[in-house]
C-alpha cells in the first residue's frame, strides 16, 4: 500500500508537473501571442495614422486641384465671355453699317424714282395744258360767231 501511496503520489506530482508545464507554455504562448496581437495592433494604429495622413494628403490634393481647375474654367470662360462680347460688337457694327449701305442704297433709289415721278407728273402735266390749251383755244369761226351774237344782242 505504501508503494501503491507513493506510486500514486508519483502519479499526481506526474500530473501536476505536466500540468503546471501545460500551463507555463500555454501562459507562454498567451503572451506570445498577446505581444503579437499587440505588435499588430500597434501596426494597424500606424497604418491607420498613415492611411489618414495619406487621406488628407489626398483631400488637400484633391481640394488645391479643384481650386485651380475652377480658376482656370472661371478664366477660360471670363476669355470667350469677352471673346464672345467682342464678337457681339462687331457683329452688331458690321450689322449697322450694311443697314446703314442698305437704307442709303434704298435712299438713292427712292429719290431717283422720286425724281423720275416728279419729272414725269411735270411733262404729264404740261401735256394735259397743251391739250387743254388746243381745246379751250378759241376757234377763229367760233368767235365769229360769238362777236356776231353780241352784235345781234345790242341791237
């Protein structure tokens, strides 16, 4: 029985040892991998700063960028709004000068008809009073004849 005490006793302190050895590397391997977890940890934090920094980097990047593609539109389009306004002033320059060509080419020629109509109503005109003259002129017999019935009356 002593031996069966002492084999059993062998057997737990067997036991025991194992598991406190058990124990040991898991506790061992616990703080492995909790300074894994941490190193990684840590590596993810600066990955996230980096990654931030960079995001910024980015923003302000994307944010200078904007800036400048909108001055550069703005001065783009402040150039063909000018251009376009120059071309309205000559357009509308060109526009009054063959307005003006057109309404004195139409001057001239109303005039020149003016003047054709005016000499033509003048010779019409004179016609008409060389035709009335010869009608309304007194026929050499017909004022016989009148002085004739004056005489008559008298008497």
């Amino acid at each position: 029985m002593d031996t069966i005490r002492e084999h059993i006793k062998h057997q737990l302190y067997h036991q025991q040892n194992e598991l406190t050895q058990v124990k040991n590397h898991a506790q061992v391997e616990l703080y492995s991998a909790q300074d894994v977890h941490a190193h990684e940890t840590n590596k993810k934090a600066s990955n996230v700063v980096e990654y931030q920094t960079r995001l910024k980097e980015v923003e302000i990047s994307h944010y200078n960028f904007m800036v400048r593609l909108r001055r550069d539109h703005d001065a783009l389009a402040g150039g063909l709004h000018e251009d376009f306004k120059r071309q309205f002033r000559e357009v509308a320059t060109d526009s009054e000068r063959n307005v003006k060509v057109v309404r004195d080419e139409k001057e001239t020629i109303m005039e020149t008809e003016l003047g054709e109509l005016e000499e033509d109503k003048e010779k019409r005109s004179k016609l008409i009073e060389k035709k009335y003259e010869e009608v309304s002129a007194p026929m050499p017999w017909v004022s016989l004849i009148i002085y004739v019935l004056k005489l008559k009356l008298m008497l």
